[in-house]
C-alpha cells in the first residue's frame, strides 16, 4: 500500500476515534434469514461461487520448493496443486484417467512422482503420465493424451489461483480490477512462508461465518476479554474494489503513532488490514505475517460450514519467534499487549485467536444465528448504517445469482 495512502487510512481512523464516531453507510438493510439454509440457494451458491469461479487456494508459501504439492477438496473437485523443477505452478483434477482414483492423498508434502493405488499408473508433478503397470495386458494407449486432466491455474503476486472447471476463465487483471491489483502488488508475500493451519468445521451456514469478518459493531461486547483488548472497535475505514473490499480497524497500537513523524507512520503498527476477495476468502497481511481465510459451504448441509485457515511467516519472522522460544520467552496471554512486551510468539499465538475469538466467539454466535433461521419464526435480520462491509457482500452475491436487492428499512 503507498505510504500516501496508509497515512490517510490512519488519520481518518484517528478522527474516528476522537470525535466518537464510526463508519456510516447511512443506510440499514433487511437481511433475509431463509438465504442461509435454503437448499436451493445453497446449490446456486455451490454452482456460481465454487464451482465456476476462480478459487484462492492458498500462497507461494504452500509450494515453497520445486517439487512441492498440495491437495484439497474443499468446493466439489479434488485437486492437485504441484510445483515441477522449473518452478511452475500447476493445477490438476486429483483422479487417475484410468479409473479416476486419487493419485495423492496426503495435505501436501514433496513428491515429483505420483502413484495410484489401484493400479500403480504413475504421473509426473507436470502432469505427463509415465508408465502405465503390465501395458502389454492392458493395451495399447497413448500416454500424450492421457496426463492428468490440467486446470487454469496462475500463480499472481504470491497467490494460488485455479478455476475448478477446465474451460473456465482465469484472468486476474479482470478479477481483481486495476486498483486493487495494483495496491496487491506492493503487499509482497512472495518469500511467506506456510508455517500452520487451522480448520473450524461449525453448524452456521457459510454467510454466517463470512458475516463475522464485516463489523467492529461487537469488538467491545463479545470480544471485551479477548480481541476486543487489542483492538478498539467500532471504527472502521472501508473501500470498495467491485467485488472485494478493504477493510481496516484501529488497535491500541493507533494511538503511539501520534508521538512518530507521519514518514515513519507504518499502518501495521497501528491497525490490522483485511481484504475481502469475492466470494469466500478474507486476507489479512502485513510485512512479515500473512492469513489466508478460506470459508467454505458444507457441500451436503446448507447450516454448516467449514473454514480453513493458513498462517504464513517470512524467515526473519520464523527465526526471531525460534529466538525467543530458545531464550525461554514465551506469550502466556496472547491478549496482553503490554505483558506481551513486543514478543512475536509462535503461530500457535495466532492459532489462539482464531480458537478463542473466532471459533468459541464468533462462530458461537454464528451457530445461535443458524438455529435460529432453521426455525423458520425469525424471517429476517437487519444490517446497520455502521456495517457497510456486510451490505458489500451481501448486495454483491445476490447480484451475481441474479436475486432481487436487499430491502432498504425505512
């Protein structure tokens, strides 16, 4: 992000703060609840959001060496993510042209041959098939044609991408658009390395789980002995990028940067800055620290979902957390800015928000949401003034199912 930019972020967050006010869209809406446990939306859903539209699966970090892979089967299709000797990214259906049975089954790992175990048909991490078990019994076949099925798959600024079908369209200049592929541009996660993950599989549709990462509304109340002692809550400083959205929030660190010269103003000394990529991800970065949020639809129940969570650390970050753990310094209380004492903590001290705040908070909340939509007596909630990334969101997937706009209150 330019510094122009992070100096005018930080000052209106700043105003925010001190004049007591917050975002405001000046506008409420009405939210349907029958859109988070519809049957036949939640296939609309499946078919428009996961089925036919380019995916994030992950980082550079996740093939960090050429011969790297990674597997995942989280919108309908196995796949097979590898990275050959050249550095080439790719992106397979994970199923053998034989009788499509898996050819990989472990999360990742590094492999340049890939076996399947039903018949021991074998493929190159390029996709090439290469030796067929017994081929004078099974016939004659040609291999150049037989390789494993290629998905679209473009490696951008450090990030995976794939499109599920194999015709689909993987243009990232049109997915992104020009603004926020430029401000991508200068977040440089390149050298982010995968250092863990994190799986919350709840009982709240995926909207729901989405719908947690879209206010500062609740950081004072359901967070006051958790996130809400790092960051201030309501305030917000939000752009609009088509489809996706920046969303930045005041930490108590804002207030420091008050006493430093706007050249050494750094938005990550005072903030945490998301980004919502249409339709599921949320992406939080920094210099030295990158997550990546995947939330996806239980493909059988429309009330559950599941959201995947991969932490990323450059090498310098990954050898000062080794330093202090070899020092004998350790985070007790990943909340306390001021015991914390500057301490960057292991991932297992971001692992620990995502478990407290998010999954035993948020998610909790989520799944009294839920319940209460599947009872069918709560026909809609309301979205506020201050909660302009929610109307986002929601105004964006019914405009791509083609449904009519959310109700406007008053």
């Amino acid at each position: 992000m330019e510094h122009a930019l992070q100096v005018e972020i930080l000052k209106e967050l700043m105003d925010q703060l001190d004049e007591g006010r917050n975002v405001d869209a000046g506008v409420q809406f009405r939210m349907p609840t029958r859109d988070y446990f519809c049957p036949d939306m939640a296939q609309k859903e499946r078919d428009a959001f996961f089925r036919s539209h380019p995916q994030l699966i992950g980082l550079s970090g996740d093939l960090q060496e050429p011969g790297s892979y990674l597997t995942l089967d989280d919108f309908g299709i196995p796949i097979l993510a590898t990275r050959d000797k050249s550095g080439q990214f790719h992106a397979f259906v994970n199923a053998c042209r034989h009788r499509s049975v898996k050819v990989a089954n472990e999360p990742r790992g590094k492999k340049n041959v890939f076996m399947c175990p039903f018949h021991s048909w074998s493929y190159a991490n390029t996709g090439n098939l290469l030796n067929i078990p017994d081929e004078a019994h099974f016939g004659e076949i040609d291999k150049s044609c037989h390789g494993l099925v290629e998905l679209p798959a473009v490696e951008w600024n450090g990030m995976l991408w794939v499109h599920p079908n194999v015709d689909g369209k993987l243009d990232i200049d049109e997915l992104m658009g020009e603004k926020l592929a430029a401000e991508l541009t200068l977040q440089d996660v390149t050298k982010h390395r995968f250092v863990g993950e994190k799986i919350i599989e709840m009982n709240l549709n995926w909207k729901f789980a989405n719908d947690t990462f879209g206010e500062t509304y609740h950081f004072g109340k359901l967070h006051k002995d958790t996130l809400g002692r790092i960051f201030v809550g309501n305030n917000l400083h939000f752009e609009e990028f088509g489809r996706h959205h920046r969303f930045v929030t005041a930490n108590v660190g804002l207030q420091v940067l008050r006493e430093m010269p706007e050249e050494d103003w750094r938005i990550h000394y005072g903030t945490f800055v998301l980004y919502h990529l249409f339709p599921n991800i949320q992406y939080i970065v920094d210099p030295g620290t990158a997550t990546l949020v995947r939330i996806y639809p239980d493909l059988n129940n429309p009330g559950r979902s599941i959201t995947k969570i991969s932490f990323y650390r450059t090498d310098e970050v990954i050898a000062a957390a080794e330093a202090e753990k070899a020092a004998g310094l350790e985070v007790e209380d990943v909340y306390d800015v001021e015991g914390r004492q500057g301490l960057i903590g292991g991932v297992e001290t971001s692992m620990e928000v995502f478990s407290s705040t998010v999954e035993r908070e948020d998610y909790a909340m989520g799944e009294m949401q839920q319940r209460a939509a599947e009872s069918g007596m709560l026909k809609e909630i309301v979205f506020g003034r201050n909660e302009p990334a929610l109307h986002h969101f929601h105004r964006n997937y019914r405009e791509a199912l083609n449904m009519p706009p959310l109700e406007k209150v008053g």
